[in-house]
C-alpha cells in the first residue's frame, strides 16, 4: 500500500504530463501483479467500488471525532478524502495489507459491514496510507491521470505502439495480468469480447504547396466534419461506440446505439443533426459531458453519425481492402442504414485549385476543411504519412488585449506563460480565452518581461496586467458559451504574433467574434 | 485584581498597563518586549526594546542598529518593571525565540509568542512556563494538523535529488529560523555538498553560524557567476518570493520545494505551484498544542491569532476557560 499512496502522492505534485507517464512506468516496471494492475485501474476510474459514499465516511468520522472539530476542519481542508486521513486519531497500527487485498476486500465486503472494515484498516495506516485508502475506495482520485495517458505509460514500458493497446483495452479487466505479461515478451491477450475497439486510421496536415506535387486522380475527397472523430461497433448484437482513443461513450448516446442496426465496424462523425442540419460543436459538447442522458436532452440534441468508412463487415475484415473497395461496401451497406446514420458525400474535385475554392466556401458552417485519402491506400492504424492528409480551413484570427498572465512550471519555471487576453464590449475589455502556446522561446521572454513591467494586481500566481499589448490570437473555432461573461468559448487558441505595432483601442470588439459564431440550429 | 488587569489585547498587541509596556506590538510604543525576531512579532521604531540578545541581533540586522531608541538584554535573571517580573525562557520557535512570564502580586501570565516543541538543531528547547493564564498562538489549531517527523520530509528531497540527478532543487523557506533548519536538517542527513542560499538569506545564515550553529559550505545562489551547470542535481534554498522572480531561470529544470507547515493541506501545496511539498513546522501542531495547554493547566488560556473556533471548542470539550484575543497584525500565512 506504501507505494500506491507514494505514488498518487508524487502525481498529485507533478503538473507535466511527461511526467506523469514516467511515473506510471516506474510503478509498473517495479510492482508485481495485481498490484500494479489495480493501481492503474484505480487511477484511471476503472475500479467499480460503488458503496463507499461521502455520507458514510462523514458518519465514520463522527464516530471518532467531535462533529464541530470536524466540520471546521473540512471546511479548512476541502477535501473529505483528506480531512478524513488527516484527522483519523493515530490507531494501533500494525502491517498494511497490500493494495489487491485492500481492494479485493472493498469489493467483496457487503455494505453493512462495509464501515467497520474501513474504521479497522484506517486504524492500521499512517496518514499518507490512510488517504490513499480513502481515495481508492471513494474513487476520483483527481491527479489527472486519463486511461489514455495510463495506456500510453503501458505502451512505453512494453515498447508496444499505443494502438495495439487501444485495441485490446477494452476485452480486458483489472488487474490486466495478460497486458503486463505481453509487455514483458510474453503472449499478445487475445480479446475475448465482442465488439471491441480498433485503432483508428489517422491524417497529417497538408497545404495547397504540398498537394501540387500528388495527382489528383490517386485521390478521393471529402468534407471534415467538426464534430467527434468515432468508431461505430456492432458485434453479433452488441453495440459500443468509441472515441478514436477508445474510450467507450456508448452510455451517453443512446440514440445513437439505438440506431446502429447493421453488423459492421464503422469509422465516422458523431454529430448532432436536426433534421438535415448538422448542429455546431457546442451542441454535442452538451451530450459529452454526461455519462447518462436526460429524455429531454435526447429530444433537443439528437445525435448521429456522418460514416466515412467501414472496417469490418458481418465478421470480415475489410482493412487490407483498399478505400476503392471499402468505399464500394460502404455505399451498399449504406442502403439499410436509418435516418440518424448517412455516409460522407465524395466531393467531385477537378483539381486541387478547385479543391481550394470549394474548401473556402464550404456550404455548411460544421465543416472545418477537407480530407484527401488516396483510393489505393488500406485502413491503416495510427497517423502513417502519405495516405489521408486533411486540409484544415485556416484558422480564425482576432486582435485580443493581454490582460492575465500565470506563472508556468518545469522549463518554464519564472516565466509567465499562460496568458489571458480580452476583447472591446463597449469601453470595457472582456476575457474571450487563455493561451499557453504558439510564440517562440524569444517572444516568451518579450511577453514575460512585458508582464512583469505592466502588473497592476497580483492573485495567487496570477498576474492582471495593464491593457497595453496586443496579441494576434488564432483558434480553430468559436463556441456559444454561458460559462464565460464574454458568452464565447475559442478552441485551440494559441497566439499567432504579437502586435507592438497595433494600438489597444483597435483591437477588435466582441461584436466581431459574435458575428463567427455558428448559425443557431 | 483581574487577569486582564495585568494585562489584555489592544489594537496595538498585547498591553500590560501596570508596567507600561506592549508585548510584540505591531505599531511603535514607548516601551516592547519581543518575544522573537519574524517581521510580524518584531518591528522597528519602538522606544525601548527588551528582548534576548540573539533576538535584538537579528532585529538590528533586519532593521539597522538604529531599529530602536534604547535596548536592555533579557538574561537569565527576571527583569522588574514597575513592581512586575518578567522572566524570559525559550519557546523553541527560532534563534533567540522567547516566551515570556509576567508575574505581579501572585498573578502570573505566560505569553508563549510562536513557540514549537520539537527538537529543532537551530535553537533552544522550549521549557514550560507554568502560570494561571496561558497565552497561546493557535496556527495549526486543527486536529487536522500532526507535524510529520522532519527527517522523513528532508528524507523526500533526499529522494527527489535522487530521482533526478539534472534538475536543481529549490527549496522554499523564510529567512528567519526555516531556512537554517531545513539547512541544518539537510546537513543531518548526511548532504555535505554546498547548498545554495539566496542572497537574502546571507546575513541571517552567517549570524546562525557566528552563534556556533554548523550550516557547512553555503554558496551565494545570487551571485551573477552561478551557471545551470553548476546548481544542476544541487541544493538552493530561497524565501518563497523569489521564485516568482527571473531569477529562477538561471536553474536548469528547477523542482520547486516549499518547507511548511502549510504543505501538510494539498490544496495550499498545489495552489502555490509546489512540486516538493515538506511538511517542516517551527509551530506546535495540535496533538502538541493540547498537550502543551494540558500539561501547564492554566486556569484560562487566551489565544492569539490563527485558528481559534477549533481551540476554543477543545477547551469546551474539556471544561477549559478558553478566550479568544482576536489580536490583529500577525500573518499566520508566514510559515
């Protein structure tokens, strides 16, 4: 238990993702199975132990501690978990159990005697045990540690391409023995489950410079959809839908499952569609967001699937088949599909001049460019150079004034490198967005020292800064937001340049930024 | 005559009106007695300072010689005011750290100032002062709060140093009484290699040493001629401020440490960009704290500043007259 509670302990304080994965890699190159399997499946939410609630450790506490002690501690602490593991009176101690008997006992404890095993083992721990403890059995352990960047720790101690992993991620279950022993040489698992997860065939980005040099006869296009890239599965009746990392978001479309009558493995977009118009992102963001979905959400914000391509059909594996032939399947397939699920149109292109007018006038504001996949190329997994390129719609650039900056961790430490920057609403300036990429190591210094010369109030490591300086910010989107006051949330911004030239007053107004914003469908 | 006859709060600290002088007052008066030398406790421009030699050193290297009218050295003999005794013996806070014991016509008040029971190689052990009324501070007065053994928290820079071998680390630790602890604490175990101290930790460091505390090779981390290479896989020890500073980026890939009792609350750790958080305390924690209040049974316990509610309800539980002071002008944030 010692290094599960070291090791959530250094992850909590560890702000780099690279970081993180070296971390987990140490844990999993050092601890013996289960244990580091439970301990991935701990951190990464994966362990279901569903009865240990707040209100029962409250009560625990309570049997201890004086209820008002304890209260004025919380509200100190903020944490219940902490609290809790900080507070515990010192018990007579004795060996912590290892992790997997800890957990196997959590999960196989009923719910009645569920308290006094937790009181007992608490009285076993000392205080960095005890927290750990709390957070495995309340889950949400909060270091910022996805099954993503879990996989990727896995990916790297076993020297295995990430999407192997994400292929059979999902035919597993903690405490991952077979995963570990294939890291280490032994047998690839083979997955047992139905419907599983396959790597994603990926594009790299190209310009008109770089297209002039491919004809345009090898090519097929189509329109790149903004809404999220997914895998439609169904296997002999079971039906999943993944993201193109393999997370399984089935719980949060129904709808969409519903609709997926067919016995095929399909590679699309998930959109929300009202009739024949396709919804901006923000819409869709409304159903990510939630594990289980309302009735009224599901009638306001229907989702569905664009399909671009088909990997499996009725059992056969289509992947070696070049795009010709998928794309042939697919349209056949395509005849028995209802309303919700259509097929990606192949834009008729004569030339790549061509393709850069249609690309400039898309006829649907959720477009966000075009992708290019060569007829011959099969479905490859992961991002392989000379197959599909996608040629994103340039981004959207606004004049934005400086007016936050936080400090930055690891090779940035002493810098301020996270900016905040705002926009004109009438006389005053309203933050639009935060930015921690797109300027040279050379304009960091500039924007730092500029920062420390024009700070008029300090926030904890944040500074507000004078209105002075304006940055070019550039972002591949804009979203109707009511979290933020400006009432516009950017995606992916980052700054493009920085305008010493350009005078604040000319930066631009939140007029301009409403009138990007996607039509209301 | 009542306790608070003898003495009781004021805007400007603490007041015994029989003698006429201010314990630790936070604005000038005629006549302070300090108890030690952090900013908030001790300030310049008083009349008349009595306090411990070690701590009107550090007061005239903080402020200049000239940081008060006149000084008088409290010693080991009780000093008399007006027909009151004052008694000095230390609190186990910092250098020079002193509770003081007021006693008149029978009436005794101890006023603790900070104090810290843990052993603590940079200054004297804190002895009990027992009297009918106990001044306490109440900083960490949360159940929530059992101070770690230091060796362990030093243990994970030690571990850290390890770990990696190219990232010079950077401990946070005010400059008075944390920063040559946690020096002296890393000497303990077993680092002889140079530390790095920031420029305005030089005069307090050299004066610890002057008063035979052995810090071992201190090198300024300040100096122009200090290189990456050079800190890399090194020890720098600096007051928290700095490290929002440029000067931070003259260290390759700094690990940013900070040693408190603050560290010991996660939120605080993080909200401060903390990587290396050390829970190192020169206050009492509270199993200490009550232990302290338990083993002196004053007839009342009055409490200065920090966290009174949790103290004060403690003393309920255990049929305790408890009073808060609610005194103003002590930053409990400054550990």
């Amino acid at each position: 238990m010692k290094a599960f509670a070291d090791l959530l302990e250094r992850l909590a304080f560890t702000p780099a993702r690279n970081g993180k994965i070296a971390l987990l890699r140490d844990f999993i190159a050092t601890r013996p199975d289960p244990e580091r399997g439970y301990a991935l499946a701990a951190l990464t939410g994966e362990l279901e132990l569903r009865h240990v609630t707040p209100s029962l450790l409250r009560s625990l506490a309570a049997d201890r501690v004086d209820e008002t002690l304890f209260a004025l501690s919380y509200d100190f602490v903020g944490d219940l978990a902490e609290t809790m593991a900080l507070i515990w009176p010192e018990g007579p101690g004795g060996n912590t159990p290892d992790l997997p008997d800890l957990v196997e006992e959590l999960m196989s404890t009923g719910r009645a005697a569920l308290p006094g095993v937790i009181a007992a083992r608490l009285d076993q721990m000392p205080a960095s045990e005890r927290y750990a403890y709390l957070k495995l059995a309340t889950g949400g352990m909060r270091v910022g540690v996805s099954a993503r960047l879990a996989r990727i720790a896995v990916a790297q101690y076993g020297d295995i391409p990430v999407e192997e992993i994400e292929e059979l991620w999902h035919g597993l279950t903690p405490p991952y023995a077979e995963l570990f022993a294939w890291t280490e040489g032994g047998e690839k698992p083979v997955s047992a489950a139905l419907a599983p997860f396959r790597p994603v065939m990926l594009a790299t980005p190209i310009d008109l410079d770089e297209l002039r040099d491919l004809r345009p006869g090898d090519f097929s296009v189509e329109w790149k959809w903004d809404g999220i890239r997914v895998q439609a599965v169904v296997d002999q009746g079971v039906r999943r839908l993944y993201t193109r990392t393999g997370e399984d978001i089935s719980a949060a479309f129904p709808d969409v499952i519903d609709a997926m009558q067919f016995d095929a493995t399909l590679d699309g977009e998930l959109l929300v569609r009202r009739g024949d118009q396709v919804a901006p992102f923000s819409d869709l963001q409304k159903r990510l967001t939630r594990k289980t979905t309302p009735k009224a959400l599901l009638a306001s914000h229907p989702a569905g699937l664009r399909i671009y391509d088909i990997l499996i059909e009725n059992g056969q594996d289509l992947r070696e088949m070049d795009f010709k032939n998928r794309r042939n399947r697919l349209e056949d397939a395509a005849q028995h599909w209802p309303d919700r699920i259509d097929l990606s149109p192949i834009l008729q292109v004569k030339d790549w001049d061509h393709l850069a007018d249609l690309r400039a006038d898309p006829p649907d504001a959720v477009i966000e460019g075009v992708m290019i996949k060569r007829r011959d190329s099969p479905y490859l997994a992961g991002r392989i150079r000379g197959h599909w390129y996608k040629w994103k719609r340039d981004p959207m650039l606004v004049d934005a004034v400086l007016m936050t900056a936080q400090r930055g961790h690891g090779k940035r430490s002493g810098f301020y490198s996270d900016f905040g920057f705002g926009v004109w609403d009438g006389d005053r300036l309203v933050p639009v967005g935060k930015a921690y990429f797109g300027f040279t190591d050379e304009e960091l210094v500039e924007l730092d020292r500029f920062v420390r010369q024009n700070t008029t109030d300090r926030f904890g490591p944040v500074r507000a800064v004078a209105p002075k300086l304006v940055l070019e910010v550039a972002f591949e989107g804009l979203n109707r937001s009511n979290r933020h006051k400006s009432g516009v949330a950017m995606r992916f911004p980052r700054i493009s340049r920085i305008r010493r030239d350009k005078p604040v007053e000319e930066a631009d107004r939140i007029e301009t930024l409403r009138a990007l914003l996607p039509p209301e469908v | 005559m009542r306790f608070s006859d003898l003495l009781h709060p004021t805007e400007r600290g603490l007041y015994c009106p029989v003698a006429d002088v201010y314990i630790d007052p936070v604005a000038p008066v005629p006549r302070a007695l300090v108890t030690h030398g952090h900013a908030d406790h001790a300030r310049a421009g008083h009349g008349a300072v009595l306090a411990t030699g070690q701590t009107l050193d550090i007061m005239a290297l903080r402020y200049g010689a000239d940081f008060t009218g006149a000084r008088q050295v409290a010693g080991p003999d009780p000093v008399q005011i007006n027909g009151v005794q004052f008694e000095f013996a230390p609190a186990g806070h910092v250098l020079g750290s002193a509770q003081i014991r007021l006693s008149h016509r029978g009436m005794t008040i101890t006023v603790s100032g900070d104090y810290c029971r843990l052993p603590n190689p940079t200054c004297a052990e804190w002895q009990p002062l027992p009297a009918h009324v106990f001044v306490t501070e109440a900083t960490f007065a949360l159940p929530v709060f059992t101070h770690p053994d230091p060796m362990g928290e030093i243990g994970k820079l030690m571990t850290s140093l390890r770990a990696f071998p190219d990232r010079a680390h950077m401990v946070g630790a005010y400059a008075l009484g944390k920063a040559q602890r946690v020096i002296a604490l890393i000497r303990a175990a077993g680092w002889d290699a140079p530390i790095y101290i920031h420029g305005s930790l030089q005069a307090l460091c050299a004066y610890h040493q002057e008063q035979g505390i052995d810090l071992g090779e201190l090198r300024p981390a300040t100096a122009e001629t200090v290189t990456k290479a050079e800190t890399a896989g090194q020890i720098v020890i600096a007051p928290p401020s700095a490290f929002n500073s440029p000067w931070m980026r003259r260290f390759a890939d700094p690990v940013v440490g900070f040693a408190s009792g603050w560290m010991q609350i996660r939120n605080r750790a993080k909200a401060r960009g903390v990587e290396l958080p050390m829970v190192i305390s020169d206050h009492v924690d509270w199993p200490d704290l009550t232990r302290t209040i338990q083993e002196l049974a004053p007839e009342e316990t009055w409490i200065t500043h920090g966290r009174e509610d949790a103290l004060m309800r403690w003393c309920e539980m255990t049929q305790r007259v408890g009073r808060p002071l609610r005194l103003v002008g002590y930053e409990d944030e400054a550990e």
